[in-house]
C-alpha cells in the first residue's frame, strides 16, 4: 500500500468541490485568484502537492503516489465527486487520481499536459538550482542573477524563485525538496501510469496553450485511449501557463465546463 503523506491545503468558498493541483516547482500560491475568482460559486480547495509548498518533503514521488496523497485529503474532507483542475505536473497526478479513484473525480480540466512522457528538459535546471550557494543570497535578485547561466529563460527563473523564501536574520530557503526532485525527475517526465485497461470516462478537458508543445497531434492517440470522453481546447497567444498568460479567456473556459450539466 502506498504511504500518503498529510498535504498542505486552502479551503475557500461554498458549492460544488474543485480542487486545484500546481506544476512542478509551483503551489498553490500560483493559483491563489484563480481561486478565489471560482470560490464565489464553488468550493475550492488549493492543494501543494509532496514536497512542494507547505507540504511535507518525501523522498518517493512517483505519479501513483501523489494521486494518493490526493485522494487521501479528498477523503478526509469528505470530498467525492469533484472537479479536478491540474497544471501540468498536477495534471498528470490529476489524471492518475481519475484512473485509480475515479469515484473522487466528477470531471477533470488538465492545464497543458498530456498523459506521455517528455524529453528530459529539466537537469540542467534542477542542478542549476541545487549548485547555488544560500550563503551568498541576500536578495531573490542575488539567485537571479546567479542562475542566469543555467536558467536563461526570466520567466522560468523568476517562477522558479518564488519557492525561495527569505527571512530576517536566517539565510533563504527553499519551499520545494531539490533532492527529492531531482531524484525523481525520471518518473515525472515519464508518462502516468497506467494499465491496457485503464480508462476514465467521465468529462475531461484538455486546455492547452496554443504557443506550446505540451499537447500535439502524437498525443491525441493516448489521450483517446485513456480518456474517452475528452475535448481539447487551444487558448490562443498562451503557452505553457494559460491560467496566466490568458487569464480571462482561461477563466472563461473553466466556468464554462464547471457550470454544463
């Protein structure tokens, strides 16, 4: 039996059960107005995911465990039911928990991610992270700086850094479990896992950003197979972070699959 560990969460609004998963090196801090713009009709719980966030920091972290972690709070909140909107990393745990216990998923809204696997972008990125040196960190613009080399790209870098938390008179730390990451980076690029017989039938809803590489044509075969009651939907001028670089017509698109029958 897979050990579950007792995630962190924020519980805002009344209605109908949504729940929010982050990516990876994300919380549910990045998805804070999302939920509080849906906690007018709905009753969302945020979620930071195994070693992210407030969370505990555990070694294993494998898509099945994560979906248990989930499936763990659901139950202790006497959730069932529910829509499951996952980002990315929290896509996959999101489709994960569909397929192992689909009685706590009504429907599903993954944010820019197929159920495949990727090529391994992230080691370069991981070992920039865990080579920097908190002794010379005064200030998140420091780590910037620092990290440049390795992490190019401002807007990753700068999303990166919002796990780095500073306090008065105690070098930085970090909100996410770099080992723990790093170790199990293999399994979180890999496709979920799943069986030849696996399927979830209820509503699930692909949001991708049209500017993005996440969901291609190569994946639709998967996403059909596992999913058979599944829609895609491009949101245009957005990437990998549509809940963010198109927030209102994300949102739109979120209310709109929350609100049909």
């Amino acid at each position: 039996m897979t050990e579950t560990v007792a995630l962190n969460f924020q519980e805002t609004g009344d209605g109908p059960p949504v729940a929010i998963l982050h990516g990876l090196y994300g919380s549910l801090r990045n998805w804070r107005s999302i939920a509080t713009e849906l906690s007018d009709q709905y009753r969302v719980v945020s979620i930071d995911l195994r070693n992210h966030g407030d969370s505990p920091h555990i070694g294993p972290m494998g898509y099945s465990a994560m979906a248990a972690d989930v499936a763990s709070l659901l139950e202790r909140l006497s959730i069932s039911g529910g829509s499951i909107i996952g980002h990315s990393m929290g896509g996959k745990v999101a489709m994960s928990l569909a397929l192992s216990d689909p009685h706590f998923v009504r429907q599903l809204i993954v944010v820019d991610i197929a159920p495949d696997g990727y090529p391994n972008e992230y080691t370069i990125l991981i070992d920039s992270i865990s080579q920097l040196d908190l002794n010379r960190i005064h200030r998140r613009s420091d780590a910037s700086t620092a990290l440049m080399d390795g992490i190019p790209n401002a807007e990753i870098r700068n999303f990166i850094l919002q796990n780095l938390v500073f306090a008065a008179d105690s070098l930085p730390v970090w909100k996410i479990n770099i080992e723990g990451i790093k170790h199990a980076i293999g399994d979180l690029i890999g496709p979920i896992p799943y069986s030849h017989s696996s399927s979830f039938d209820g509503p699930t809803f692909f949001l991708r950003g049209a500017l993005s590489d996440r969901v291609q044509a190569q994946h639709h075969e998967t996403i059909g197979k596992l999913f058979p009651n599944s829609h895609i939907t491009s949101i245009a001028g957005a990437g990998h972070w549509p809940q963010v670089q198109a927030r209102g017509e994300f949102l739109a698109h979120v209310r709109q699959i929350l609100e049909a029958k």
